[in-house]
C-alpha cells in the first residue's frame, strides 16, 4: 500500500459511500459519477446525434411517438424528477434501434417501427429505454469502467517485481476477465432489468403490457431474418427467449398495474 499512488487510495476509499438504489427493484448499484455529471453528459451527446443524424419529418409518426413518449414519461416523473423530456425520431430505417440518454433524451430510429407496429409496442420500447434512464445504467457502467481501470493500476503495482512477461500474461488473463466476469454479465442484467420496469412503466402508463411478450417476438423474429443472434455468454444483450421468459412471469403483476391505469387514458 505504501507504494500504491494517492490517488488510487483514494479512489478506494470513496468506494465506501459510491452506492445508489435502482427505484423500483432496490438493486444497490456502484455509482462513482455524479447526476449533474450524467446528465450534463447526456444533453451534450444527444445534441451532437441530432446535428449528425436525419431527423423525420413526418407529422404522424412523431406524433404518436411524442404522444406514447409523454404518457411514459409522466408515470417515472418521481423517479427521474430532473428529467427534461425530448423525444426525437431520427429518419434511419434500416436502424431498429432506440436509445435513451441521461437527462430525459430519447431517440427513435424509423427501423424499429415496423417492429413495434403500434403504440403499445411503442410503449413497450420507449419503456424499456427511459428505464435505462431511471435506473441510471449508463452512468453505472461508466462507473465500473473507471474501477475496473482502478484495479489495473493497482495490479500493475503489484506485479512491478515481474518480469514482462508476467506482467503481460497478468494483465491480459485480468482483461478477459473484467470483461466476461464483470462489464457482459452486468450489461445483459441492465438489459433485463429495463424490460422489467418498463413493463411497468407502459403498464401504468395505459399499455397492455401483454404487448410486450408479442413485441420481443418479433423483434426476436426480425434478428433472425437479420442473420443474427449470438452465445448469451459473450452478448451484451440476453437472448430473446431469457427475455420474453422473464416478461411471462411479470404479467400478473403488470396486469393489475394496466387494470390499475384503465379509466385515466
């Protein structure tokens, strides 16, 4: 220790206190960045993707998506009370993708429309992804970046009486690890938790959340046309089939959140 730098000292004792709570699961979560940081971070890359990306025009898909997305919105609003909501389409139609960034910044790639068909498998996206958003998840990989660099450096001290290369084979093995044991796992687990409260979330909103399961199997569906799929192990993503498994045993829940919302819409 007494060789270790002062700064990565005192990157480990600020681990002490770097905890936060994912609202709606209690999942504690490491967070080493603050939520003025995230959300900084957040507007200013969702900014330069719109200065680089073709915005769509068109009146009736950014109606329904400003619609859907307003109506999710409202039912997160005491979790993500510093939220500015924006919600942009952006004209890539072979992009089934959506994202939302910190701050409240949601885009929409026309591509993922098809898929989703309706409002309701809207709904089922933009849950999914202002869930990310309230659970914090980008700023909780950035944090485990930074200490998975934190252990590199502090196993690059200890190793400092090796040779090279036992150095090399040291921190290689550890890479590898970091990445299969820690940043894979963790990313496919913040892929399922997003499914789970935006289930929530598009059922409190009026979304029968039954439209979920038929959204995933589709888009599991469209994946396959696309010649993809991969070993869930090595994927960032979970498999289609752990998804929809896990959306089937949160219905009764979320259908008593849906009969809940039913009158308010």
């Amino acid at each position: 220790m007494k060789r270790m730098p002062s700064l990565v000292c005192g990157a480990m004792l600020s681990l002490l206190t770097a905890c936060a709570t994912v609202p709606g699961t209690g999942r504690s979560q490491l967070m080493l960045v603050s939520k003025g940081e995230e959300v900084q971070l957040g507007i200013s890359e969702f900014e330069k993707i719109k200065q680089s990306t073709p915005i769509s025009r068109d009146p009736k898909i950014n109606a329904m998506v400003q619609r859907v997305g307003q109506r999710v919105a409202a039912v997160v609003e005491s979790d993500l009370p510093q939220a500015r909501w924006e919600f942009v389409v952006f004209d890539q139609p072979k992009v089934a993708n959506a994202f939302c960034l910190p701050g409240g910044k949601v885009g929409i790639y026309t591509g993922i429309l098809p898929i989703s068909r309706d409002e309701a498998g809207l709904a089922t996206v933009i849950g999914h992804e202002v869930a990310h958003a309230v659970a914090r998840h980008g700023a909780e990989r950035l944090s485990e970046g930074l200490l998975v660099q934190l252990g590199g450096v502090v196993l690059s001290e200890a190793l400092q009486k090796q040779n090279d290369q036992t150095r090399a084979l040291a921190l290689g093995a550890y890479g590898v690890t970091s990445t299969l044991g820690v940043a894979l796992p963790h990313s496919r687990s913040q892929e399922l938790e997003a499914d789970r409260l935006g289930l929530m979330y598009m059922a409190r909103a009026g979304y029968d959340p039954r439209e979920a399961v038929e959204f995933w199997k589709r888009f599991g569906e469209y994946t396959r046309q696309q010649g993809g799929g991969t070993i869930e192990f090595f994927s960032t993503h979970p498999v289609d089939t752990t998804r929809i498994q896990q959306l089937e045993s949160l219905l009764p829940e979320a259908m008593r959140e849906y009969r809940r919302a039913a009158g308010k819409y």
